[in-house]
C-alpha cells in the first residue's frame, strides 16, 4: 500500500492534510475518484479543486491551503516535475528479460546479451549488437554492425539502419526510422545523380524518439543527437544535422541537413529549420517559426524568416489594423483627387 505520506516523501512536496490515506492510482483531475491522487497544472485551473473526487492533488507554491482545507494537497515548488515523479511511482515498467524468441531472426555474427527480450519477428542483422537489458518489441529491423545500448527500448515497427549507434536507457516509439539516406542528389544536365550516403547515425544516452520519426544517416561524418533530448512524433531530422543535449523537439518539425541545434533549445510545433544554420543554446522557437539564418544563444524567436519575439508581436499588431489603415488611405485619396 502507498500512501500519501509516502508520495510525498518521494517527490520532495510538502504535505497538508491525511498523510495515512492510501493512494492506489494517478489520474486526471476530472476523472479521479476517490483512492486517487490528481495534480493542478496551473493556477488558473484552481476553480477545479473543489470539485474533484480525488483524494489528494499536487499544487503549486501560488495555492494557499488555507483556501482548500478540506482537501489533502502536496504543495511542490515545480508542480509538473512533481506530478512526473508521482506518476513514475504508479508506472508498471518495462517486461523483464525474455531472452531470444524463437520466432526471431539472430543472424550468427550479431551479439545478443542473454538478458534482453528479443521478441517475435525481430530481425538482427550480421555484426550487430544488442547490449544488456534492451527490449526489441515485434517487427523491429536492425541493421548490420548496428549498436543498441544497454537498457533500451524499442516498440514495433523500428527500423535501424546499418552502422546505426544507440546509446543507453533511448526509447524509440512505433515507425521511427534511423539511418535511412540523407537526400542528396547532384544535376547531371538530364537527371538527379544520387550522392551515395556514406555516414552514420548516432544516438546518445537517454533519448527519446516518438513515433514515425525519421533521422538520415550522414553524407559523411554522422548526424548525432546527443544525450537527454527529447524527440516528439513526426519529426524529419536530415543529413549531418547535430542536435544538443536536453533539447525538445516538438511533433512535425523539420531540420534541414547540416544545421547544428545547441543544448537546452525548444523547437516548438512546425518549426522549420534551414540548412546550414547554426541555433545556439537555450534558444525558444515559437510554433511555425521558419529558422532562415545562425540564432544566438538565449533568443526567443517567432515568425517566418524569423526575428525576436517581441518584434513579431509588434508585427502582429500592425496587421491587425491594416484593412482599417487601407479604409483611412482610399478616403485620403478620394479626397485629395477631388481637391486636385
């Protein structure tokens, strides 16, 4: 049994109310019942608490208890954070070990560590490795001299090219594609002449890559997503591309080969990224932004080609009263027309 007490303990928030009720799931604050423990994400969302069914809710430092005394709270500095670490204490995890499945192909030269789960259907090509404690789900391809690290996870229908370097504990969801050829071609004066793709792709520690991702091996050299980044659906990550550690990359951005994104940026929805262009640390790219040239480090960005945010808002602004100002000029007109 988990208690609240115990909850908690273990995500480091402070307790107001029963710390001796037990707590057996986590869920929605609409949804929860009683035996539930729930989370506030924002304070705008507080009119919800009175109504809720759950017998505990996450807050922030911004609720005062006062105002819920007949609620159990823990009150968190970073509510997100602290709802995260609730909700691994109610994760059921990843199977244990089943070893190689019969119904799989082993090629003889690949290395398989006896305590990964080789499911059905998983295909492992020559010279490839499979290191401890990594779960290949049905219907994964890997690669020739592939490398897969120790403690990942890959669902069905992964593909991992040849050469391919995973590192350790990276989830990578349904459909995504690793190392398939950048695209590149050269004019020949009558057809496209294909540039064979001679790199690599490697991928670092403890990244995430959603589903029916696709990431291009490097023309030459590798394309590399370094360790912790986070890696949303229906992401296109081209040829030669670098992306730094603990970035997010969110659903249906697309990277243009030979740009370089540093550490800690967020590429929001849509984003769209030039060629050759160099984004610097801790950079914010509003959703659709269009990235047509190098960004500093720090900026927040928007629009398309892109500018400072605030630029763009202002931008924004003076659209919004365009058809007013062209009404304002056809009358200028007309008058001095008339005056003339």
């Amino acid at each position: 049994m988990i208690t609240l007490k115990d909850i908690a303990e273990k995500i480091g928030g402070r307790l107001t109310g029963d710390g001796n009720i037990a707590i057996t799931r986590i869920s929605g604050m609409n949804e929860a019942q009683e035996g539930d423990i729930t989370f506030l994400s924002r304070k705008g969302f507080r009119k919800h608490i009175k109504d809720t069914k759950a017998s505990a809710i996450i807050v922030g430092e911004d609720i005062n208890p006062d105002d819920f005394s007949d609620k159990n709270l823990i009150i968190a500095k970073n509510p997100g954070l602290a709802y995260a670490r609730a909700a691994q204490i109610f994760h059921k995890g990843y199977p244990e070990a089943k070893g190689i499945s019969p119904l799989a192909s082993v090629s003889k030269g690949a290395k398989v560590s006896e305590t990964a789960s080789i499911y059905p259907y998983v295909y492992i090509g020559e010279g490839a490795v499979v290191q401890s404690n990594a779960i290949l789900y049905p219907f994964v391809h890997i690669g020739e001299n592939a490398v897969i690290g120790e403690g990942t996870i890959m669902y069905p229908h992964v593909t991992v090219y040849d050469g391919v370097i995973i590192g350790e504990n990276v989830i990578i969801h349904s459909g995504a594609v690793l190392g398939s050829d950048g695209f590149g071609y050269v004019w020949d004066g009558s057809r496209h002449v294909k540039i064979p793709q001679l790199g690599i792709v490697e991928i670092e520690d403890e990244v995430e890559i959603g589903a029916n991702v696709t990431i291009d091996r490097a023309s030459l050299g590798r394309t590399i997503i370094k360790k912790g980044t986070k890696i949303d659906n229906l992401v296109q990550i081209a040829h030669n591309v670098s992306i730094g550690e603990n970035s997010i990359i969110v659903a249906l951005v697309g990277i243009a080969g030979s740009s370089s994104v540093g550490n800690n940026v967020i590429l929001a929805g849509q984003v769209g990224v030039k060629d050759h262009v160099n984004i610097g640390n801790n950079v914010m790219a509003a959703g659709g932004t269009g990235i047509t040239k190098d960004v500093p480090d720090n900026s927040l960005i928007s629009g398309t080609p892109h500018m400072p945010h605030k630029e763009w808002l202002k931008l924004q602004g003076y659209l919004k009263n365009l058809p007013k100002l062209y009404e304002r000029m056809k009358k200028i007109e007309k008058r001095l027309n008339l005056e003339a």
